[in-house]
C-alpha cells in the first residue's frame, strides 16, 4: 500500500480535508433543509482566521455602546474652514501671504475668507457655518473632532485609508470589519450597505470591498437615484424563473456545491453559497425595506424632496432592520473637490445634505435608536485655507487638497455631544493639537462597536491583518 494512502484507497490530503469539513456539510445540511434560512458555517474567530466567513450574531470583547454605524462620506473633501472649523484669521489676513508656507499641491495665494457666516449653537455654544444650520440645531449631540489628518493630498490613496485603513494596499472596508467582528442581525438584509445616487467609477468599489476577508462581508451596493427595487439592486428579481423555480434551483445548487465543497477548503465558495440565499431572501424583505411610501407623510416630508433625503430615510428604515453598516456616500455628480468656485459650490452641496441629517438626528431619537446607533460625517480630507490659483495667477475663489488638518463628526453611540477635540492652527491649515489619524478614529469608533481594535483581527498570508494597522489609539475625550 502507499504510505500517503489510507486502508480505504484515499489519500491521507483528502482524509483531512473531509474530516476537518465536517462541520461545512452539516451547515450546508441546514441550507439544503430550509428554504429560508441561511447556512450557519462555523462563527469566526475574532482574532482568527474568520473560517467560514458566517454571518452568525457575535458578541464583541465588551460591552458595547454602539451596534450599528451610518457613515455620510462626502466625497472630493469638503472645507473645515467653511463647515466646522471657524477661523477669524483668514478675515483680519484676507488677500495677505499671513506667513503660511505648508507645501500644497498646487499653487495657492493669500488667505481666503470663509464666504460663509459661522455662529454658536446649542449649549455648548459650537460655531458652525450657516450651510449646515439645520445640522448645528442637533450639535448639543455632535462631538466635532477638528485635527484630523492623512498621509497624502490625493484624492483615491486618501478615500482607501479613510474607508479602508490604508491609503497603498487594498484592504477590507471599515463596513467589511464591522460586519466581520458583530455578524448580522438579519438574514434577509445585507449587513453592509454602500448608497450612491448615479454610480460610481468601478475604482471606487475598493472602499466597500470585503478584499481578504470572506466575501460575505463585502458591502452592497445600491444605486439610490432610482426608485424601482429592480434598478436600485441589479438582478434583484428573476425575470423568467418563479420564486419556487428559483428555490428548486439553489436546492440543487447547494447540493452540488456540498459535493464540491467536501473535497477542498474554500472560503470564497462558502462567500458564494451564502450570497446565493441572501439574494434569493432578499427579493421580498427587500422589497418592503427600500419602499418609504409606508412612511408617515411627515416623515418623508421633514427628509426632503432630494434624493440624499430618500436616500438617508431609506438608510434609516436599513438600520432598524439589522444592518450593521450604512455608507451614504454624496457628491458622485459633483464631489466636494472645490477647486474654484467654492462659495456656490460648497452651499449647494451642503443642501442637499443638511436637512437629511438633521431629520435622521431626530429620527433615531424619536424612535430610541440614537444612543446605540453611531453616526460619521466627513470626507477623505480637508481643503486649504489659501485661496487657489491659475496658472497665471488669477485667483479661482477654491480650495486645495488639504491633507495636514481638517474635520470630522461624530453623534450618538456613546459619543459625548456639544464637545469639540484638537484644532488646527490659527488659519486651519493644520493640525496643532492633539493631531488625530484616520486610524485613531477608526480605532475610536471600534471601540464604540465593542472592540479591541488591537484584537479584531484577521490572519492572512501568515500575519494577522487589522483595521488601525500598527497604530491608533482610542479619543476618549469624546466618549459619553
């Protein structure tokens, strides 16, 4: 007999492989038993390997403050000197050089004035531009954390570190890890949800990409410009085969996947299973989630008329419903990218998201769902306090790329509101005081969720892979 075969001619590979796949049958088992529920492979290990990529509900290392997260990423970076970060300096040095020599990426001239009044809100007395007045209403629940910074002034490497944790090398989204640490909490539902009205370029996938963790948690994405579930979703609805054809079908798929599956170990075809069933599932509960026309008429009304507003409510009625993680991205059309022009440009974006978010603000708190719900505002980066210019040195009235300092939001999930933390300095140029990196905020909002950001781990290609990287600390000043 040969030494690598057992008495029952297989060989010693293929004995371990289809003991150690036990447990991948018995899940497929329950798959091929049920038509509604979803096959439940072995939990991965926080700080494993992850395994079989399920999504089964998992508890955190602690308890938790927040169980789901909604992102607004304005896309393109939006000023913090006209949104969140007032600077009376660039008025008293308007049209001045007012000494500041930080390198930018293209050629920049004199101060340049906020076009904007900015005025104190709340309690707490937060001054905040007039373009999110309706926002500022809710800042007694905002902490505005105005020194953060990136590594680059460029607008994709700067996107994956903000969405990704790293601004070279594809890696799993913050949504991917979300959903990773936590599971779902609705079979039906996708757990990590990416809305964009009109699209965007293929590229920009990589920041809601699952990339080496199992598939199952790659975030979905809805093309929120439309209003037929068959467009929002591709390929949601069969257009020939029955819904008990369909059944029929991954019936017999799942069973020919079991008996591929039983020879090899593969995670991406446990992704693929899983994905199989979740669309399959999601053809109804879909349906009723993306539908706001079962919204009160005030409700829909104290949104807006504009698809951000639909897009938000439709995030809101996500979260009720289990998803984990919901990243509103705007400014596909026309990003936040001011380079000239800012004071019209700037003001109609921040329209067509102000009412949004101050009517979800008041929403989750109308319905109990604001203290466990975590909410993030902010762009890739920031833009230059000097004003832009031409080649022949004509100003453009806009802003550079700006990534030495500028701001972001947070509320509700723990968050301590009506408090500021860091600054920038006396022109908003950069961060001077308790400067924050991308993974300081991605450590603090892990934290939040329940998790160690040192120990929500990963191990691929012999290391063991985490959102924050090798850095980032936890802001507690901002914490409740």
């Amino acid at each position: 007999m040969h030494p690598s075969r057992s008495p029952f001619g297989l060989s010693r590979r293929s004995v371990l492989q289809r003991s150690a796949l036990g447990l991948g049958a018995l899940g497929l088992a329950d798959l091929l038993s049920s038509s509604k529920a979803l096959a439940e492979p072995v939990a991965p290990q926080i700080g494993g390997t992850g395994g079989s990529g399920s999504l089964a509900v998992r508890q955190p290392h602690f308890a938790a403050k927040a169980k789901r997260v909604i992102h607004f990423f304005c896309n393109g970076g939006p000023s913090q000197v006209d949104t969140f970060d007032h600077k009376p300096m660039l008025a008293k040095y308007a049209d001045q050089p007012a000494g500041m020599n930080l390198r930018t990426e293209r050629r920049t001239g004199a101060a340049f004035p906020s076009p904007f009044a900015f005025r104190p809100y709340g309690e707490s007395g937060i001054e905040v531009s007039d373009i999110f007045a309706k926002t500022a209403e809710h800042i007694d629940d905002i902490a505005v954390v105005r020194s953060m910074y990136a590594q680059v002034p460029n607008h994709e490497p700067s996107l994956m570190l903000m969405n990704c944790g790293d601004s070279v090398l594809p890696r799993p989204s913050m949504g991917a890890w979300v959903l990773y640490g936590l599971g779902a909490e609705n079979r039906n539902l996708p757990g990590f949800v990416a809305m964009c009205p009109g699209g965007l370029p293929i590229k920009d996938s990589e920041n809601w990409q699952s990339a080496f963790l199992p598939g199952a948690y790659q975030g979905t994405y809805v093309d929120s410009q439309h209003r037929e579930l068959s467009k929002l979703i591709e390929n949601i609805e069969h257009p020939q085969i029955s819904t008990r054809g369909q059944r029929r079908q991954l019936d017999l798929l799942a069973q020919l996947n079991a008996e591929h599956r039983a020879a090899r170990i593969d995670d991406r075809l446990d992704a693929r299973i899983q994905s199989f069933e979740l669309a399959f599932r999601m053809q109804r509960d879909a349906a009723e989630a993306f539908d706001i026309s079962s919204e009160p008429q005030h409700v829909q009304e104290s949104y807006g008329a504009h698809v951000h507003g639909r897009q938000t409510l439709i995030a809101r009625r996500l979260l009720e419903r289990g998803v984990r993680y919901v990243q509103l991205w705007h400014g596909a059309g026309q990003p936040w990218d001011n380079h000239e022009n800012i004071k019209d440009t700037h003001a109609k974006l921040a329209g067509e998201l102000d009412q949004p978010i101050a009517a979800l603000l008041a929403d989750l708190k109308q319905r109990g769902m604001f203290d466990d719900t975590l909410v993030l505002w902010g762009g890739e980066f920031g833009r230059t306090p000097t004003v832009e210019m031409t080649g022949d040195g004509k100003s453009k009235l806009g802003r550079d790329h700006n990534h030495y300092g500028f701001s972001v939001w947070l509320a509700g999930g723990g968050i301590k509101g009506g408090t500021t933390y860091g600054a920038t300095d006396d022109f908003g140029f950069k961060a001077v005081e308790n400067p924050s990196s991308v993974h300081d905020l991605h450590a603090t909002m892990l934290h939040l969720l329940g998790f160690d950001h040192e120990q929500l781990t990963y191990r691929y290609a012999g290391r063991d892979f985490r959102l924050t990287d090798v850095s980032g600390k936890v802001i507690r000043e901002i914490l409740g």
